[in-house]
C-alpha cells in the first residue's frame, strides 16, 4: 500500500484503489479520481470477465482482480453493484481487508446495505462508510463511465455510530473531488426519503407501463403518444435488476409508501366518481404548484 | 366574408379566423396561418378581457369581438379552451353561424365536445370538425403563443359522420399549414387513447405529487429529489382548470384505465409482499423493453 498525502481538508489520495463493479457509477468514480490526481492505481472486480476485460482495454481499470485479492491490494474500495450482490461481496472482503482501507458503496438503499456489510465485516465495520450518490444514466456499462458523472450531484453519506470522525470526512472529501455535493443523513431517514421521491416514481412508472401494453390497441396508443408520455416514463428504462434489488432492500419503506398513496388515489377516484370538480381543481392545483416551486423556473 | 382561394389538396385560405381562447393554443394556430399567409384577418374571443386586450398589443389578433360577432363574421372558427367551457360557446356560436363556415377545436377529449357541439349547433353541427392538437407548453396566455407550436405535432381529427369529406379536407390541410402531422381516429377510440398515455400518467404525477407533500419532513424529501423525480413529476404542472375539465370530461375512460391499472399494482404490491424477486425483475424488465422500443434511442 502506498503512503497516503494528507490534506487538512481529509483529501488523503488513494494508492490503490479497488472498485467492485466496473460499470457506469464504479468507472465513473475511478475516472474522477484519477483526473483529479487522487489515485495512483486502480484495481477492478466484478462478475462478469468480458466487462473487466472491456474496462482494462478503455483504461478504466489498470488490473482486474479477485474480490480477495482486491481486498489484499486496496487502500480505498468502492463497491457498486447491485444492491442484492452486497451481502457476497462484503463476505470475501472482510476477512482479507487491510486494517487501514476504508470502504465506501453506491447502493441506492442503505440499511439493507448496512445488515450485510455488518456480517461480512465483523469487528472492522467501522472501516465501511455508507454512501449514496444520486447519478446515472441511461447508459452503463464501462464505456459510459464518465469522470463528469458525479459533477453537481448529490451524495448522501449515512455514517456508523463505528465510523471514525477523520475516516467520515475523508470519504466526503473524496466524493468532493469527484465533484459531488455531499450530504449526511441517518440510514433509515435515507431509505424513507428515498422510497418516497425516488422508488416510487420508478414503480408507478413501471407498473403503468406493465398496465399500458395490456391494451388490445397498444401499437396505436404507443404511436399517439407524446412528450407527456415520454418524460413520465423515461424512468422506466433503468436496469431491471437493479430496481428489484432496490424495491426488495426497501421492502418496507415502499410497502409504507404504497399504503399511502392508495389512500390519495382512492379519495382522488372517489371525487372523479361523484363528478367533484371543486376538489379535483384544489388537489390539481396544489400539485401544480408545488411542483413549479420545487423547480423555481417551470422547466 | 372574403371569397375564399381553393387549391387542389383542400387548402383554401381563410379569409377571417376567429379564435375562441386567444392563449398559446388558440394563439399559435392564428400564428402559424398567418405566417403560412393563409389568414386575412384574426378576431379573438374569450372570457377575460386583458388577455383579449393583450392579445391585440401582441398582434396575435387584430381584433377582440364577442362570441355572437365571432360567429357572424368568420369563415372559420377555432376554439381553444378548456372542455367544460365548451357548452355555452357552442350555444354562443351555434345561431349566428355563416352557413358556409366551419369550426375546429384544440379540446383533449372529443366525445364531450361533440355532445355540446351537437347541443349548441343543432342542425349545423356538419360545419364542426372535432380536432386535437397533441402540443403544449408550460407556458400559457398569449404572450407564449408560437407560428412553431404545431410544427411536427401529431393533431389528431375525429370526423362526424355528418361532415363534409371536403370540409375534412379543408381543416386537415390547414393544419397540415400550422406543420402538424394529422391523424383521423373514431371519438370513442381517441379518448380512449387519451386516457391511457395522456390523461392517466398526468392523474398518477399529480396525486403523487399530493401524496409526498403529506411528508413531515416534505422539505427534506423534495431538497433530496433528483433528475428521475424532475421528469416524472413534469406534467403534474399543467394548468389545474385544463386537466380538471379533462378528467371530468373523460371520466368514463379514466374510471376504467384507473380500476386497470389497480389490478396490476395490486399485483406488483402483492411480489414485494412475497419477496418475489423473479415476478419483480420479469415485470421490470418488460417495462423497461416497452419503453425502450418506444423512443428507438434510450432518451
């Protein structure tokens, strides 16, 4: 392991640093580090032996690793997988982890997160900060990986009681470098405040597909369609997979979500039932108008 | 009334166009003619007198008329206004109608505008030729008005059966003028259409959006919300008065596709209930195909 430079402001460079998922997130983290001059090398592990070799080739790996190995080597790791993958993965880390790594994740959930990075690292949990940074795109894999990606995103960070203070900021220092905006939350706030305005408009939006093609005339509603349309589902596109590990590791916080909800839509189909324009015009334009403040600019 | 100028496809100049509804609908198809030099003379009907006043100092219209002098001095009519105030303008319009012109509309459902068409028209109701232009704009009023609207918006015709296929002709090429793409579908069948990827997705972003502000920590969630949220909850910003009237007016239609879409919830809440993460990622991956082949592009 190389000798870490530290900077009061917790921006330690990394000597070695593993990512656990050489995808979009994993790549792009890699890519913004290095250009921020922040990592000496970078170490790749994952599933599949065609994207690690496709991430050596486009230099966003220098070496692709076993996960122990990745453990072995690494002063810094990020781990973005899906949400489901984390219990395996932090299982063959933890054994191996230098006392003095510390390792950070991109799941969209975190106490699920937490549980499995708990058992897989025993007395070293203290070495994991939580993190969460609120970035995509519709394309992923290695050859979308960007060091632009995380440029004025958010990250929230849900910290341990374990975490040590110097350990906290220097993991929000590296997301710093990457350009993002960090934020601290507690574990179980993150889960509710995602669920809410994350998970569910990805549910409703797959679901209203799934409802949509069980028309006789599909073809034709999907032609008539328009720009409405197109904005309210453009979500639906993101990777099956890693929305069911999402909907799975927030299990109850969605199913809190989904009670809710049925409570408006029920009130609201009870006044399209009785004809009540009054209501519907207060709820539509109390809607309207929250939604144009969020944005400030109607865009 | 001028003498109109025909040419073979039905494009026949109109020689003065009243517009019922002098905001960016009724206002960009006046635009959009003049600028095609297809309109002599433009005069503006509406309910409040400033935006008829605003509308001339913008020279969207040349003139503000009362709804009997609209129906006395135009040869072609089109009214842009919210469907529950179409009753008393087609009453307005119907006696004084010029036996030689004709009517179209920018209403979002037509089986409700052709009920108070027929009531107000009577036995002139073969002079109206119901139509909807699939544009708009999160901007409103006549200052937002545009010859560019409609340029590659689909407007869809529902032809009577009373109709003259000349007159047909004649509003499908005019519309053709403002640049849209026209499609002619049954009135039943179009709302139907209209509910399922127009009429629901803004019924599911609006009470979404009521639903979240039930938060107590509603700040916290909305400072937390990203780019997915931005785009599913876009349309929930549309004019209040517009959508009630719509759902009002299609409430047949949306009572249907909302008890639909409740059997499909019903069964994605009951997976996450069973931990079914086989039906989940099968449902999601469907969803995300559907909507991937929609755009053809991933955007």
């Amino acid at each position: 392991m190389n000798a870490p430079s530290a900077s009061p402001d917790g921006l330690v460079a990394v000597g070695t640093l593993a990512v656990v998922g050489v995808g979009l997130i994993g790549g792009s983290f890699a890519a913004a580090l290095r250009r921020a001059g922040l990592v000496g090398r970078v170490i790749g592990a994952g599933r599949r032996p065609e994207t690690l070799a496709q991430a050596m080739s486009l230099g966003v790996i220098d070496e692709a690793v076993t996960l122990t190995e990745a453990a072995r080597q690494a002063d810094f790791i990020f781990i973005a997988a899906p949400v489901g993958a984390f219990a395996p993965i932090f299982n063959a880390l933890g054994p191996e982890l230098n006392p003095d790594a510390l390792i950070t994740d991109g799941g969209s959930t975190k106490q699920n997160v937490i549980v499995c990075a708990r058992a897989g690292l025993k007395d070293r949990i203290a070495q994991f900060v939580p993190a969460h940074p609120m970035a995509g795109s519709h394309e992923s894999g290695p050859a979308a990986a960007s060091a632009d990606l995380y440029a004025g995103r958010r990250v929230m960070l849900t910290p341990l009681a374990e975490n040590r203070p110097q350990d906290v900021s220097r993991v929000q220092a590296l997301w710093q470098a990457c350009g993002a905006v960090v934020s601290t939350l507690d574990p179980a706030q993150h889960d509710a405040v995602m669920a809410s305005i994350s998970h569910l408009p990805h549910w409703l939006a797959a679901f209203y597909m799934r409802h949509i093609l069980q028309s006789d005339d599909i073809a034709l509603r999907l032609a008539m369609a328009g720009p409405g349309f197109r904005d309210f589902t453009r979500i639906a596109q993101g990777s099956p997979e890693m929305w069911r590990d999402i909907f799975l590791a927030n299990r109850e916080a969605m199913l809190g979500e989904l009670s809710a909800l049925r409570g408006v839509m029920d009130q609201a189909e009870q006044a399209l039932l009785n004809h009540d324009g009054t209501w519907l015009q207060d709820a539509l334009q109390e809607a309207a108008r929250a939604r144009s403040d969020w944005t400030g600019t109607g865009s």
